[in-house]
C-alpha cells in the first residue's frame, strides 16, 4: 500500500499489546512508530501488524520498537516511516504512560516514581510537534493530591506558572499546546463491560484550534451506550464453548451442564441486582514483581465471585485446560470458573483474533494492563474531528 501522505499519522509510546493502538486505528489514525518495552507485548504488536490485512499499511510503515521509551530516538529509530515524517510530520502523538505512579496501588508517588514518564512524553512533543496529543493514565491522577502536578504539565503544554516541589514559582511560554480536556472517562459508557475510569488528557497545537483561517471546537466524547454490556453478555458465548466440549463426557458432562448455568444464574442475578450494570470489576495486569495472575485485590475477587467467576488465577485456554486435564481448577471451582486471557480480552474491549504473545502470565499481563480499544476509539474519533476539519479549512483557503 502506498502511502499519499493524505493519511493522518501517529506515533505511540508504551504501547503495550495495543489496546490504544487500534481504537487509535479504528478510528482512522495510522502508525508511524509502537514503541513498547516489553518484549512480550512488542511481539504481539508486530504478530498483529502481520496478521490482519487492515494493518497492511503499518506492515510497510510502521516501526515496531521494542524498546525503552527514555531511549527512543525518532531521527534514528523511525526506519520504515522517517521519510513520511519528515515530509508530513505527525498528526498525533499519543501514550498510554504508565499508571503506578498515580494509582493507590502504586502507592502514589507520583513524579518521585521512576516509572514516570511524563516528563519524556512532554520532550517528544517538543521533538516531534505533532498536531495533537493524547495522554491517558488512571483515575488517580486526578486526585486533589496532584493537582500542582497537573498544573506543571498543563503549564509546560500551554505556557504559564507552576510550582516547583520546593515553592518555586516557574513561568514558561509551554510548547505552544491548548489543552481542550483534560478529565475522567468510563469505559463501561462506550460498551467495555468493566468498571475503568481513565484520566485522558487530548491537547491540539494552538494554530490547530485557531487561525486567521477560522477557530475550531473539539467536543469531549459521550457515552455510545445508555446501558452497559455486562458480563453475563459479553461471556456467555465463549463460556458456552467452554463447557459444551465437556457435555457429552461420561466424566464431566453432568456437571459441566449443572455449572454452565450455575455460571448463567450468578451472572444474571447480579446484573438484575445491579439494574442491569452487570460489569466487570477493574482488570488489573500488575507488574513483572506481582507475581502470578489474578483478577486482583481481596474486593475484586469478591465482585468476580458475584459474578460467578473464580478471580484466584487465570484458566488454562480450552485446548490446554482438556491437555493437562486441569478442569477441575479452571472450570469447576467452587466460586465457579476462572477467566481464560481470551476473555479477560473480551472484559477490556480487545476485538476477536487479536493475538497475544507469550506464556498464559505474559499474555495476561498485556491484557490488564491495556487501554480499552472502544475507549481509545471514541478519544481517537473526537481528536479525528478537529484534525479533519482543520484540514478542510487549511485546504479551502489556501
């Protein structure tokens, strides 16, 4: 596919298995770079690209970089796609930077935590000046505690003052960036059947918003659904397949059939009980020194039980699970059955026949840490708007 430079482009930072990356896609952004540090998730961005002929355009020009983000160098490191940039810049710089140093169960150490990367994401915008930037962490970034961190990043975006740890006041003319939203979005409001509220920040070059050519508005998202899809909707085909296999097992198929709809019952139930909000608890991905894979903390698990869903570990794949015959664990518990990767992909939005690379851990892992695809879409469409018709105007009066 050869590339008209009419695309609208974008680079992404911590990637991940990219949950960003294709609702970013799907809403009509193409990638110049993924730039992921695990290797794991790197793999599964490249086996996707691959794989699916709607990423034929990133096969030819998308860099995949496995790669810390503190080390990515776009004049050297933009290989397949350096040649576009340079000649059409970017459209959309856009990171999902990680959210320990702003959840409570990273403790909140905010800018003292090492992991954080928004000083980075502010040196790329310098480098790269794209038309617009997205930056989206969890919820707890909003929280009063960091509002004069807030404020810095605002400051240094927009121009303006802020306050140094120590009192100082900084004044600095910004990098010549609006910011339109800086707020809280729930994934349960664009059909993501979990409870996921994330801090989005979407900010445009000012000559963007406005010029002597005409001023544009960018419209926050709104919600696509009135009513949230729930579990008991999201899973039932895929807990179908799982048990139906076993129903005419002289071993299982009794009991296969008694759990299927005690799983039906307890999903319903609770959606009933919840007016018909039925959704997920938080997925949580964790980190390489969390240990195994769950579904979370003590609360967590006891809303997946609510549920009907065991939350103490992660299910063998249906092929494994009869292979190393662990059904009683994965399909028979007392709390009911455990969550394959497959659905926890479903729980965060991931479309059917994403691939994710690694062992059952890894791939988890990917998948609870991983920005809604249906989220990103919906920022990705209202980013899409301004972009398109700034575009317009520019054209018509050029």
């Amino acid at each position: 596919m050869t590339s008209t430079g009419d695309e609208f482009t974008s680079i992404e930072i911590c990637a991940g298995a990219g949950g960003q990356a294709v609702g970013l896609h799907e809403a009509g952004f193409r990638h110049l770079a993924l730039v992921e540090i695990d290797t794991h998730a790197a793999k599964t961005l490249e086996r996707n690209v691959a794989a699916h002929d709607a990423w034929s355009w990133e096969r030819q020009y998308c860099d995949i970089l496995a790669k810390d983000v503190k080390l990515f160098d776009p004049k050297t490191d933009l290989v397949k796609s350096g040649e576009l940039r340079e000649r059409h810049g970017v459209d959309l710089l856009a990171g999902g930077v990680p959210c320990p140093p702003f959840s409570h169960a990273g403790k909140q150490l905010g800018k003292d935590d090492e992991r954080d990367l928004f000083p980075r994401m502010l040196e790329l915008v310098e480098t790269l000046e794209p038309k617009a930037v997205l930056i989206e962490n969890v919820r707890g970034l909003m929280d009063p505690k960091f509002a004069d961190y807030r404020t810095m990043i605002r400051a240094k975006l927009e121009g303006g003052t802020y306050r140094e740890e120590d009192g100082t006041e900084v004044t600095t003319e910004g990098l010549g960036y609006t910011v339109s939203k800086w707020d809280v979005l729930e994934a349960s409001d664009f059909g993501v059947p979990q409870l996921r509220p994330r801090a989005i920040l979407v900010a445009f070059r000012k000559e963007v918003l406005s010029s002597v050519k005409g001023d544009l508005k960018y419209e926050w998202p709104t919600a696509t659904r009135e009513v949230p899809v729930s579990v008991a909707e999201a899973l039932d085909e895929t807990m179908q397949e799982r048990y139906q296999r076993y129903f005419d097992s002289p071993k299982h198929g009794a009991r296969a059939r008694k759990a299927l709809e005690h799983w039906r019952e307890a999903a319903a139930k609770r959606n009933v009980a919840l007016d018909g909000k039925g959704i997920a608890p938080t997925l949580v991905g964790g980190s390489k020194k969390h240990g195994g894979a769950d579904l979370g903390p003590s609360r967590a698990k006891a809303a997946w039980r609510q549920l009907g869903v065991s939350g103490m570990g992660v299910a063998n794949d249906m092929e494994t699970c009869a292979k190393k015959e662990t059904e009683d664990r994965d399909l028979f518990g007392a709390d009911g059955p455990m969550l394959t990767v497959e659905q926890a992909a479903i729980i965060q939005g991931f479309p059917k026949g994403w691939i994710l690379d690694g062992g059952k851990t890894a791939q988890y892992r990917q998948v609870g840490n991983a920005f809604p695809p249906p989220v990103a879409k919906a920022v990705g469409d209202s980013i899409m708007d301004v972009l398109k018709a700034a575009r317009e105007r520019d054209a018509r009066q050029s």
